[in-house]
C-alpha cells in the first residue's frame, strides 16, 4: 500500500501537478487576521492621520504592504504549499481574457486623455501596485481560495473569497478615515473579487490575476493622481454621485463576464482549481 502511495505520488509530480496541503478554517482566519492587521493598521504606523489610498501609494514606498507580502511568502515557505496557482497560465487560456483586458486598455486611453502625473510619481505607483497586487492575490485567490477548497465545494470558495476580499477594504475607514467611501469600495472590491477568481481559475495561474489585479490597480491610481494634478484643490469638497459610482460602473462589465467565465463551473472543475491537480 505504501509502495502504490508513492508511486502515485511520483506519477502526479511528473505530470507537473502541485501536491495539495491541508488548511483548517482556524488557521486560515489566524493567517487573514496577521495580514490585515499588517496592512491596515500598519498604515496607522506609519502615516500621521488620515490619508488617501492615492497618496499612500504614490508617495513612496508602501512599507505596510511589502511587509505584508513578505509575511505570506514566509507562510507559504513554512508549511510548503505549493498548490497556489504560482505556475504559468495553461496553454490558449489567456484568449479567453480578451474583455478584461480591453476594458483596461479602455481605462490606459481615458487615463491618457485626462492627464499622467509626472513619470515619477508613475512609476512609484507601478511598483506599489505590484506589491498590492501581489500580496492581495497570494492571500485571497492564493492561501484563503486553496485552503477553502480544501472543506468546502467550489462555489462556496468563490463568494466566500470575493466576499472576505470586499470585507477587508471596508477597514480601509480607518487609513482614509472614510468610511462611506471605503463601503463602496468594498462592493466594488467583491464584484473585482469575481473577475480575479475567474481569472484565477480558467488561466490556472496566479500569476496572471496577481498581473491583471496590479495593472488595473496601477491605471486607476495614475488617473486618479493625474486628475488631481489637473484640478485645482477644493477646501470641503465632497465627492458626486458619479465620482461615487464610478468603482461599480468600471469593475460591473468585467464582473458579469467572470460570471460566464464561471459558468458550470460547478459541475466541471476549472484548470486551475487545486481539486482538479
């Protein structure tokens, strides 16, 4: 019995596959917890009062969320999952994103159209992006999506990842100290959830949702802080309704195209689900 166990434990590791380690649900909310405190209420730290989500990543250095990002590789070191996504996309899958990345290429145009902050301030909002992009992907589509898998089937993974994902930007109230702001984005961070999972899923690759999720991140924040350079300051000024809406009107047709993506998908299990390695 031994001997067959490790003959199928060779044959699935010469088919390239990762093996899969056990998460319980404890420690799954014990590793979310660490890194939200890390990133939330690490910005408490190191910022003096409130302060925008544009101005933390286009000032410098985001310490918060690099310290972040190395805590989940130090996790994923320690217990050794290596069934995370962290591979290359399966071969003729990123065809299949050819919506998501027409609305970005859409949201590069009208970010250009309004102005680009000067090339600095680009690029330091690049690299943050990256991190956030990084760390936020590891931990929602990565740890707690995998670990998920593991008890429950797969739909329930689904809206409990996008909806813990939401959850967590409600407690960006307390870096911006808005919290009627930080509820929108959180909706609008659930539906984003949907499109990263999809992602995630039909590409079998992290990677590609960690680049997808950087890059929209990265366009947002540079049309943001172009805008602001184009306007002059206004003392009291409080967003309109369409400032407020517009989270939902960008991330609304990539969520509804990461629901066909997901379509059956609980009847046949996706390339880059763990359960189907």
């Amino acid at each position: 019995m031994a001997r067959h166990r490790q003959v199928n434990k060779a044959l699935i590791q010469s088919d390239g596959a990762e093996p899969r380690a056990s998460r319980n649900l404890a420690l799954l909310l014990a590793i979310l917890v660490i890194w939200t405190i890390i990133t939330i209420f690490g910005a408490r730290l190191i910022y003096s009062g409130d302060v925008s989500l544009g101005d933390v990543v286009k000032t410098g250095i985001a310490w918060q969320i690099l310290a972040a990002a190395l805590y989940l590789v130090c996790v994923i070191w320690f217990f050794n999952w290596r069934d995370l996504g962290l591979r290359g996309p399966q071969a003729g899958t990123l065809r299949l994103l050819w919506l998501p990345f027409l609305i970005l290429g859409l949201m590069g145009m009208l970010a250009i159209l309004s102005g680009l902050p000067p090339v600095p301030v680009v690029v330091m909002i690049l690299l943050n992006t990256l991190l956030v992009g990084f760390s936020e992907e590891v931990m929602f589509r990565g740890v707690f999506f995998s670990g998920l898998r593991d008890r429950v089937s797969i739909w329930p993974s689904i809206l409990w990842t996008s909806v813990a994902f939401g959850a967590v930007h409600v407690l960006n109230g307390f870096v911006t100290g808005d919290f009627g702001m930080a509820t929108i984005q959180a909706f609008a961070a659930a539906a984003s959830g949907l499109v990263f999972i999809a992602i995630r899923l039909r590409t079998g690759s992290l990677w590609v949702a960690i680049a997808y999720h950087a890059l929209w991140d990265w366009i947002l924040f540079i049309g943001i802080a172009g805008a602001e350079g184009a306007v002059p300051e206004q003392v009291n000024a409080t967003p309109s309704i369409a400032a407020m809406l517009l989270p939902f009107t960008l991330v609304l047709p990539n969520a509804l195209y990461a629901l066909w993506l997901l379509r059956g998908v609980g009847r046949s299990l996706p390339l880059g689900d763990p359960k189907a390695i």
